[in-house]
C-alpha cells in the first residue's frame, strides 16, 4: 500500500528542497519522478542564483525592486518581497550543504551580473549552478533515506470532496497503473518548453504538473507569458547561458555592429531577456543578421576567463558547432526558453485545491510577471519549494483519514489501455511537431491578433485530433511511445491556456508584445489573466496585481 503524509510530484530542485523541509519535520514523505532526480531539468540551468547579502553592502530591497521592473510590474510585490528577503539565508544554506560556489580573490562567494539589474548579485558554480545545487540536494535526499519513486509517471490527481488526497501514476518498469494515497500533493513538475519547437527545454519538459492540475480544477495564471532566451544555440536551441553576457560579452549584427547600444543604452546586453530578445529580432527581421541569427562574442574576453567561467559553454561551442569562443562568435538567436506563467498559487505554495501545492516553474507565485530575471529561477525554486513544504505539513495535521477511492483507478486504467488497443490512428509525433511549431509561430517573440489565432485554432484541432491517436508500442516495460502520448495530452491543454491568454491581454507587456496593441495599457490590463476549467470547458477570468511599494513606472533600460 502506497500511503504518504506529503507526496512530492518532480524531484528537480523545487521537488528536492520540498522533500528535505517535509523529512525534516517528521512527515512520511515521498517523491515521484518520471526521471532519475539528476536528470531533472533544474540541473540544465547554468549562470547562478541571485541574492542580495548584506556582508557586501547590497540591499534586498534592490533586489526586489530590480525583479518588479524585469517583471513589467505584473508581479505580486509581496511574493517578490518574501524572495528577496530569504534569498541570502537561502543561499548561505545551500553553501552549508556543500554546493562549492565559485570564489572571488579574496576567497568570497564571487558574484557575475545578470540581465535587468544594477549590481553584481549573481552567486554562480561556473557556468553548471543548476547541476551543481542539484547532485547536492540530491545527495542530501539520499543522505535523509528519501523514498522516491523513480520512473513513474503520474496521470491523474485524486480529488475527493474538493480535495487533493493523491495521484494514480504508472509504474515506467512495469506498465502498473497505482494509487499513492497521501494527505498533501506538491507539484514541482517544472515547465512546458517542449510545446514549442525550438526550446532550450529537455524532452522531459511537457507541463505535466499544470495539465494535472487545470484538469483537476486549479487556474493557471499569465500563461502568455513566454521567455525567448536571447542566446539559444542556432540549429539546436541549446542555451548558451547568460553568464557570457554577464562575464562581458557582446551581441553583434552582421554589420559588427555592437546594437544593444541602440535599445537599451544604460544596461545594454545586460537589459531584460525580454528587451534583449526583441532587439535581436529586430535586427534579424531588419536584414541586419546572420542567417537568421545574431553573434554572440567572447573573443575579448580571453582564453583563460572563457575556460574558467565559461567551460560549458566552450564544451557546446566545440561539439555542437566546432567553434572555439576564444578566435571567433557563435550564432545565437531568441529561443524559447521559460513559463514565466503557472499554476496559481499563494506565497506557499497553496492551490484553489486544498491539500494541493506547487512550486518552481510549473507554479504561479508572480514573482516573475511579464518577465523573469535570469538567476531568479534558481531561487524561486529553493525559496518557494521550502515554503510549500512547509504549508503543506501544517495542512497534514488537519487531515485525518487518507483516500478511501477505488473506482478512480478502473477508470484511469481503462482510459490507458483503450489508447495502448487502439490500432490505426496518427502518431503522436505528428501532432507534437505540428503543435511546436505553430506556437513558435503564433505565441512568438512578436505576436498580433493574426497569428494568436492561428495558433489558437490549431491547438483546438489538435486537441480534436488527439483522441484519435494511436501507438506501435503495445508493450508494458518501459513503454515511451505510450508516455510520449499521454505527454501530448497534458502539452494540448496547457497550449491552449497560453492561446487564451495571449488571445485575452490587449496589451504589450513584459514577454506578451503584440505588434497590433504595442504599449502597455496599466489603467484595463494591471491585471493577471487565468484560465480555468469548468465542465470540460475553460474559462476565463482576470485577478488583482498586488502592488505594495513599487508603483508602476515607465520601463526602460
């Protein structure tokens, strides 16, 4: 019998800093991923961590100021707050552990500057932070006796009486659909980059935890809000980080010309992702770049520098392009890259459902709005995923009995096995490429009416399509032709919300800049957009911004 008093859905970051909090208070605490925890996607990021820490004069109030502009005022001050004032206890626990941060000469946590802010409060491991923090936490779950279950893949939540009591999931090894009984549920399942093509996002990327938590009745907030990546890779969309940039960096035209001086004069390549990835297209669609892309050059930087901060992204220059970063520039271009919208949620994590939480990526705290400031990802995840865990373990104390369902699980297993006896249909692949590259299309760096639509209306005759879809795989062991397929499912739903609320915000703001509507209207849309599902059906409705000391200014870099 599978019974839990905290389940844990993603074992990235979020998922790990949640499990620590909930072992260490006590509880009967699980984790269930779809991959070996390392291979989270947590483990991808690459630049670093923002804090603010006192011992070098730095303010978190900056900090929080610095994330409100980056975010075009949409995010909620108040979460914004919270992050900033327990980013520095954060990241002085996380040294604790033994994430071997990179050092300055004098031997202090040394810090890179990152897009959007006045000062260097980025704390970084090379160009591999993510990595780095995760094997720790990692270790530190393993340290504990964590249970996880490795490799199962969850299908459905388990609400009853309108609240969260667990999740059915497929044993991967087996085939075996479960019921995990457990008294709170924390969805830390990460983003949804692979419902666009290209992404900088891994496969394992596909808005699982929103599609499991929307079908269950939770809103899903501001997800129109999608982040281009100035510097993903040309040909593949493999990030090349923004640590580059923050170590110095270039960005140039095909004229050699260094063009951030002309949209953002103050911060140049160091402005928001989000005015950073519009100039490039910009200068793209004006003939100005290199097949199709921009350069992005370390020459100046030297050997030495690149080879110590910037290893990694030699390592992909090399094998990805046979380009050495030291003798010449390598073509980048904006590339899809984050979900700066989610699941809706309180500042702990907390759901319209009770007993069901989120954190990370797939959630929605608004500490990000319109746009997120690089290295703020990181963080997100380790502050929000304690703080949900901690939400989660007082909510524990109040449930008294674990779920009594038995029909759920029938009917989930019927719904499984009627896809695997399907036999003629079309493959799920096909629909997925046609999914990706629509949304690249349609929710792009630049958007209008036009193209929102085109999108919208293919994601609503791919959704009409997918039942019809069928797989070759009718085996029980390790079946991802039948994982890709449900993956698909949960990548539909979460589609259509971001056509929603592209199609809904009459506005430009922040990462949502519509060439037909370009300025960005705070007296009809200082608001956060939602979808949510009723009857089968979504439906849509606006909530309040909550602005706490920063009133909304004219935005520029």
């Amino acid at each position: 019998m599978y019974e839990h008093d905290v389940l844990i859905v993603g074992a990235g970051l979020a998922g790990l800093r949640a499990a620590l909090e909930s072992i260490d208070a006590g509880k009967n605490t699980a984790m269930i991923s779809k991959v070996h925890p390392v291979r989270s996607h947590s483990g991808a990021a690459q630049g670093g961590i923002n804090a603010a820490l006192t011992d070098r004069g730095d303010d978190w109030k900056d900090h929080a100021l610095s994330t409100i502009k980056g975010s075009d005022y949409l995010a909620d001050q108040h979460a914004v707050e919270i992050m900033c004032q327990e980013a520095g206890e954060n990241l002085i626990e996380l040294e604790n552990m033994g994430v071997i941060f990179s050092r300055n000469e004098e031997g202090k946590l040394g810090t890179r500057r990152f897009g959007g802010q006045t000062v260097a409060r980025t704390f970084f491991v090379g160009a591999i932070t993510g990595s780095a923090m995760l094997h720790v936490l990692y270790e530190q779950t393993v340290k504990k006796q964590a249970k996880v279950y490795e490799e199962w893949f969850v299908t459905k939540l388990i609400i009853e009486d309108g609240e969260c009591r667990g999740v059915i999931a497929m044993d991967m090894h087996t085939g075996k659909l479960e019921i995990i009984k457990a008294k709170s549920v924390i969805l830390a399942t990460g983003g949804a980059g692979r419902i666009f093509e290209p992404s900088t996002n891994a496969l394992i990327c596909t808005g699982d935890g929103l599609a499991l938590a929307y079908n269950a009745g939770a809103s899903l907030m501001d997800m129109e809000m999608i982040q281009y990546h100035p510097t993903g890779l040309a040909g593949n969309g493999i990030l090349l980080s923004e640590g580059a940039r923050g170590e110095g960096a270039y960005l140039l035209n095909s004229e050699g010309e260094r063009f951030m001086e002309d949209y953002a004069p103050e911060y140049l390549e160091l402005a928001s992702r989000d005015v950073v990835s519009r100039s490039e297209q910009t200068e793209i669609d004006a003939g100005r770049g290199v097949d199709g892309c921009v350069l992005l050059d370390c020459r100046h930087l030297g050997r030495e520098k690149i080879e110590e901060r910037l290893g990694y992204l030699q390592e992909v220059a090399t094998e990805f392009r046979g380009i050495d970063l030291a003798e010449q520039p390598i073509p980048v271009k904006p590339t899809m890259h984050y979900i700066m919208g989610g699941i809706k949620t309180d500042e702990s994590g907390r759901t319209n459902i009770p007993g069901l939480y989120a954190a990370g990526e797939c959630a929605n705290v608004s500490v990000h709005g319109g746009n997120r400031l690089g290295a703020n990802s990181l963080l997100d995840t380790i502050v929000f995923g304690r703080r949900s865990a901690r939400a989660a373990i007082e909510y524990v104390s109040t449930v008294k009995t674990l779920s009594k369902n038995k029909t759920e699980l029938n009917n989930e297993t019927k719904r499984i096995e009627s896809l695997v006896n399907r036999t003629n249909g079309e493959r799920s692949a096909t629909l997925r490429n046609e999914m990706g590259v629509s949304m690249t299309e349609g929710i792009g760096v630049y958007r209008d009416a036009d193209s929102i639509s085109m999108a919208k209306n293919k994601i609503v005759d791919l959704i009409k399509r997918y039942p019809n879809t069928a797989i070759d795989n009718k085996g029980k062991v390790f079946n991802t032709d039948l994982i890709f397929n449900l993956e698909l499912g949960y990548m539909l739903d979460v589609a259509l919300t971001m056509c929603i609320g592209a199609e809904e915000r009459k506005e430009s703001r922040g990462a949502h800049f519509r060439t037909d509507m370009t300025e960005r209207d705070d007296k009809n849309w200082l608001k956060h957009t939602n979808v949510k599902k009723k009857n089968g059906e979504p439906i849509f409705y606006t909530s309040d911004v909550t602005i706490t000391n920063w009133k909304p200014e004219i935005r520029k870099y």
